[in-house]
C-alpha cells in the first residue's frame, strides 16, 4: 500500500506542472484530437506490451497519470511540448530500456534554432562540475552550486523525469546527464532561455544562453590542443604485482569487443586471462565492470562462470504476450510482436493468461551458465560498480551479490537488484506526433536473495567517487582505492 500511495503521489507530481509555458520558439504545431490519439495508442502500448510496466507503478497509478496528461492536452502543441508531457509517462516504467526519440526534423529544428546552457558537466557523487566552458567565462572545473536558483540535485530531479530509469536508481540519472545530455535536457525541460544565473564555488555568473553552432565553435577553438586519442579497448587485463589481477570487462556487446585491436572475442579472452591467474597463482582477482553498460545476453554468464558456482539465475524469463493490436478507433492499427516462431515454439511455453515463459535450456535458459570452463578461479574477487554498470553488466554484480561471491567498489550500479525488462522490444512510432518509444518484452527476473534495498541497485561495500582532479586525470578511484587498502 504505501509503494503504491508513493507512485500515486509521483504520477500527481509530474502532471501538475504547467507543460505549456515554455519557449520551444516557432516549432510547428499538432492539434489536440491528434496528439489525444498518439496518447491513447503509447497508453495501450505501455499497457499491453511492456512486461515490466507495473513491476514498481501500480497499474491505477499509471492509468491516473495517463488521464491526467489527456485533461492537460486541451489545446494544439508543438512535438516538443507533448514530448515534456508524455516522457515521463514513459518513464514510469522505471526501465532503462524504455527508450524514447524525437523525429528526426524535430531533432534538426532544435540543433538549428535552440539556445542553451554552453556547458559540458559531470557529476561526481552528486557534485556537479562545469567541464567545458563554451561561453569563454573561464568556468572550467568549477563545481555549480545553483543553476537560476534551482541546486543540481533538485535541476536533476526536475530534468530526470524525461526519460527512464531502473526502478528508484538515482545514481543513473546523474550519469545520463553528464556530457552535453545535461543543457540539451534542460532546454527539452524549461524551453529556450536567454541567460543563466549560474552560481559556482567561485562566485556568481550570468552565462548567456547559446546556439549549438556558437557552443561548436567555442569548443573546437578550446580543443585545438588536445590531442586525439585511440579508442579505448572494452577488454583489457593486466597483472599488479606478484598477487593481484585486473580484469576490465568494458562491455559484453560483441560488436564492440569485435573492434578491439587486440582481444576480439569474450571467451578467447577470459581463457587466456584466467590461465594466466592461475599459472601465476593470483591470490586477487579485480573485475572492473563500472562502465559495462551491457550487451549480447549470455556474456555476462561466461565472465560468471569463470568466479562462481552454477546455480538458477532467473526464477523466470516471461514475455506478457506474443502479439498485440494498438487501436485508437480512428487511426490505422498497429502490430507489436515479440517472437519469431521458431523462439516462440521451442523455447518459450505459452501460459494460461496468454503470457509466454522461457522453457529451461542448457544456452539462454534459466541457469547462471552451461559449464564450467577449464580455467576458473575460486580466490578472492573485488568488483568495481558505477552508475553505468547496467543491463548485463548488472546482472553480472547481481549474481555475484546474491551468491556472496565478490566485495564491490564505487557507486551504485544503474541497473535493478531485482532484474530488468529487455531482450526483444517493438519499435513504436506514434503515427502523428512522430515520436518513437523502444518497449522491451522480456521481463528477466532474477533469483536474488536479500535485496539491499526495494528497487535499488548492487550498492558498494566502499564508496568511491572521484575528485574532479582524479576525474580530469582519468584515474580509476576503485583500483587505486583497493590498491592502498
């Protein structure tokens, strides 16, 4: 009772803003009975085809939101009046994977007529720096105490809700933002500004507001002495000293790990790695995945296998339906489907509410992995964690969490203790507004024991966060820290 009054209260929040004073400038408009249409058809999309839509926001409270948002569509709007509306529909799913984009002449009306925050940011912890400075204010590194009044924590909070998260991770949104993520959600959020009022730990500031090609420019002309640098490679791993073995597992996407220079194959990899641990007879294994923001399904598995005992990762993998109609009553409908036939029939059981259920299977069953490699490791296992670490690189930290496999460094993992909602998803393009929602099918939840906390992440047993000078210098503060201890 007291989650669903918490999601309620959420859903009230987000829709007694005014979404219509902003200045979007001369964006051309839709009228109302349209976007009324685009809205009924994301309501049944959500509904129907999201198998984790409700895994934290009850149903009536999605549904109340959902009504809301049409009492407030009581005149025409531009598209990115109705993206402020119906984003953080979207985004009470509390799924990452819950995608959404603007189209793309809407996507080139802002980068030709919006005017922004010139700032590139990171936060650290909740601290939030200047990076780049484009007004040419000599703003670098500066830590932002305010923004026009507002801190960056409650500016993150306001901003945040334009696109989704796992469940109630915080740490995530302050990492989505980082970047220039941060003055273009801004301007999706409050409009086109003049000026900022930007205050910093070194005094108050008032920063004009500026078009991507003036902020483009100042950055270039800025960047002319730094030089350009080599992708860096998503697998890598070093021996320090005659004890200690660093594993940095970057990504599990294999078209990434195809483009490194040197290791371009997970397994190949772990094998030469963990052969080399064990001939030198490692006494500490440190995997990095705090910028593994996942990838193909079944890697994380393989890097668990290597450090773990086979056990039943998911308690099930379930799909809420195969095939789904959307019908506004007025505009062509629209197919959403999940499976191809032959996942459909052979791994995969309908169930009696329609639903459909991953059949157990040596490969993408239901297990943590299909055997035992040849070299494994049963020592002692750190892992470094951060907002990005999601998706399988989460799952990853979750299977060593619940089976007490590992000691975890940095911050709060971006992806849910409890599982998350992906694999399939349908593309939906809302036929007037023209934006377009990513919905994952599968809802992947996972067999873990003692959650930290409900709808939290893997949280570290050291937290570490860097200083703005370690963020500068590239210094990876959860090795360093272990190293010291």
């Amino acid at each position: 009772m007291i989650f669903r009054l918490l999601n309620l209260t959420f859903c009230l929040l987000i829709l007694s803003m005014d979404a219509f004073t902003q200045d979007y400038g001369n964006a051309p408009t839709i009228e109302k009975e349209l976007l009324l249409r685009d809205l009924e058809l994301l309501h049944q999309a959500l509904d129907g085809y999201h198998s984790g839509m409700y895994w934290y926001t009850p149903k009536d409270s999605v549904d109340v939101a959902f009504e809301q948002a049409r009492e407030q569509i009581n005149e025409d709007l531009s598209v990115l009046a109705f993206h402020r509306l119906m984003a953080p529909l979207v985004g009470l799913s509390r799924e990452d994977h819950t995608d959404i984009y603007l189209p793309d002449d809407v996507q080139e009306y802002v980068e030709e007529s919006g005017m922004f925050l010139p700032f590139t940011v990171a936060f650290l912890g909740k601290e939030m720096y200047v990076i780049r400075d484009a007004s040419l204010l000599g703003l670098d590194h500066q830590r932002i105490i305010s923004i026009n009044g507002k801190s960056p924590e409650d500016l993150v909070e306001d901003i945040g809700q334009l696109f989704a998260s796992d469940a109630f991770i915080k740490t995530v949104k302050y990492s989505d933002l980082e970047g220039f993520s941060f003055a273009k959600y801004k301007y999706y959020f409050f409009g086109k500004l003049t000026s900022y009022e930007v205050k910093t730990t070194q005094g108050q500031f008032e920063v004009p507001s500026m078009s991507l090609d003036e902020i483009r420019s100042n950055l270039q002309a800025i960047d002319k002495s730094i030089p350009s640098e080599s992708p860096a490679e998503c697998l890598e791993f070093r021996s320090i000293g005659d004890t200690i073995a660093y594993l940095g597992v970057h990504s599990f996407d294999n078209g990434r790990i195809k483009e490194n220079r040197v290791n371009k194959k997970l397994s190949t990899f772990l094998d030469h790695s963990f052969d080399i641990i064990e001939k030198q007879g490692i006494e500490t294994v440190v995997i990095d995945v705090s910028q593994n923001g996942g990838g193909n399904e079944g890697n994380e598995n393989l890097l668990f296998s290597y450090i773990g005992e086979n056990y039943q990762k998911y308690t099930r993998v379930r799909a809420k339906r195969q095939n789904l109609i959307l019908d506004n009553g007025t505009d062509k409908r629209i197919k959403l489907k999940t499976f191809g036939w032959l996942e459909r029939l052979f791994r995969n059981k309908k169930m009696p509410d329609g639903s459909y259920e991953r059949k157990p299977h040596p490969k993408h069953g239901l297990m943590a992995f299909d055997k035992k490699p040849e070299h494994s490791y049963a020592g002692k296992v750190f892992v470094i964690i951060g907002p990005v670490t999601y998706s399988g690189g989460s799952e990853f930290t979750n299977m060593c969490k619940t089976t007490n496999r590992a000691t975890f460094i940095g911050q709060e993992t971006g992806g849910g203790y409890l599982g998350n909602t992906s694999g399939y998803s349908a593309e939906l393009t809302l036929p007037h507004s023209g934006i377009t929602i990513d919905i994952p099918a599968l809802q992947f939840e996972m067999n873990v024991t003692n959650p930290p906390k409900i709808g939290r992440g893997v949280l570290p047993d050291y937290e570490v966060i860097p200083t703005i000078e370690e963020y500068l210098e590239g210094v990876n503060v959860g090795l360093e820290f272990l190293l010291k201890r």
